[in-house]
C-alpha cells in the first residue's frame, strides 16, 4: 500500500493535528484486512476510502482554529492532498491487476466465481468474532487464499478467480480471546451459476454424566479442558450454565450432558 494510506501513518497525523480521522481509520482498516486477491472488495473499500478522504478535507476547510495556523493548515492540507492522490493511484493499480487477472485467468482455465461460507458454532449458533480463511487448491496451479471477517454468520468473498474444481480448504481464526481454530478441507467444484456456498458447522463431543452433583460436573470439566475449549452443561436438553455453584447433593439423581466444541469443522459445498 501507498506511504500514507495506512493506520499507523494516519493515527500519528491525526494526533499531532488534532483532527477527526475515525472515518478514514475504519476505511483503513478494512483495507489492511483484505487479501490481493480480493480484488472488488479492494475497489469498494477503496472508493469508500476516497470520500472519506474528501470528507475530511472539506471538514478542515471549514475548521476555524485551524484557519488561524496557516502553516499547519498548509501542512495539513498538503498532506490530504496527498493521501488523495495515493488513493486515487492505489485504485488504478488494483484496476490494472484486476484486469491483468482476468486475462490471464482466461488463458490458463481460471473462472470467476463469488464465495460465500455460512459459519455456524458447535452450539448451533451464528459464528461470531472469527476470521475465515479460505484455500482453494487445484494441481499445477498457486493456492488462492483469501480471508475475511465473518459477519453475521456469513463470509463472503467476491470475484474470486479459481480452477473449475480442487480442494477448499477452510480454517477459522479468532479476533478477541484465544480459541480454537476450527477448519477442514474438502473437495469442490465450481457451481454453474455464479455463486458457491460452503456451510462449516464447527464439531462437538457429548458426554453424559450422571450420580454428580453440577459442581463436581463443572469442576471435572474446568480441570480437564485446555484453553479456548468452550463447553456448556445442559439438563433435559436445557442449557444450565458452567459455573460453579455449592453442590448440595440434591442434583446427583440428574443426568447431565455437556457438549464440548471441537477444533474441526463439518465442511460441505452446498452449491
């Protein structure tokens, strides 16, 4: 990427400027995320960025305090002027490799496709808070990897340019707390309509426990798991939390079950 056009660039000239740049920092950070490959996600993001570039640039000129610093606001606006044109050429270039991409893609057997992977938890919820990282292998060709934050229970990748079939692989990353990293790998083929889905439910194991008290079963299972390993305790098929409580003896006649998520993924292609 150009110079200026990254956070670290842009949060120092915003703090030594006293200027509003959470605008462009998000626009910024989108960017950063996304993979070369991405190449219309670039462009969106990219197009986004640019306003918010232009934004802050008519909200300079309108800045009083900064009106009566002459030689800053010359500084200031030199600098903007300059993430404009960085940004503008940034866009081009993607535009080119876009191009160039699809060009060589048709001589070598390549098709654009969009990717869509819905992520499910081992409780059958939504996946949240993860990075999916999808890998799509075909032999005598380079891996396309791609990744995008899940939103929604839902990634998706557009214009994506691989093989006709292969193996996908997909892995999720946590953003927040340490976790597993579910993933898997299957193999595909390209749908005929321009869109291929994925489903990745993320596996669990089932214990059934009885003659116990909750306590003990939540002070068995915070002994025996390992880091980032969730795992819930159900009673009746109704969800009864994992703290700890005062067992007082009264609960041993219960069957509990706890489910456990696992580091791997059911993957399947589903169009």
């Amino acid at each position: 990427m150009a110079d200026k056009l990254n956070e670290k660039s842009w949060k120092a000239f915003t703090t030594q400027h006293k200027i509003d740049g959470d605008a462009v920092m998000k626009k910024l950070q989108v960017y950063a995320r996304l993979a070369d490959a991405e190449f219309s996600d670039r462009l969106d993001v990219l197009a986004d960025l640019i306003k918010s570039i232009d934004g802050t640039v008519a909200a300079v000129k309108k800045d009083k305090a900064l009106a009566a610093k002459k030689d800053e606001l010359k500084a200031v606006s030199a600098y903007l002027a300059a993430m404009q044109k960085e940004a503008a050429d940034e866009r081009k270039a993607v535009e080119l490799a876009k191009a160039k991409a699809e060009k060589d893609a048709a001589k070598s057997g390549l098709q654009k496709v969009d990717v869509q992977i819905i992520g499910k938890s081992w409780n059958g919820e939504p996946l949240r808070g993860y990075k999916i990282y999808a890998e799509f292998k075909a032999p005598g060709f380079k891996e396309v990897t791609l990744a995008q934050d899940i939103k929604g229970g839902v990634a998706q990748y557009n214009d994506v340019m691989i093989m006709p079939a292969g193996t996908a692989r997909v892995m999720s990353v946590s953003t927040g707390k340490a976790t597993l990293a579910p993933e898997a790998t299957i193999p595909f083929k390209l749908p005929k309509s321009g869109l291929m889905v994925f489903t990745a439910e993320q596996d669990f194991e089932e214990f059934k426990l009885s003659k116990m008290t909750k306590k003990q079963v939540t002070d068995k299972f915070s002994k025996k798991g390992t880091a980032g390993v969730d795992w819930k305790i159900f009673s009746a098929g109704v969800e009864v939390g994992t703290e700890s409580e005062e067992g007082t003896g009264e609960d041993t006649g219960v069957e509990w079950t706890v489910k456990v998520g696992l580091g791997s993924f059911k993957l399947a292609q589903t169009k």
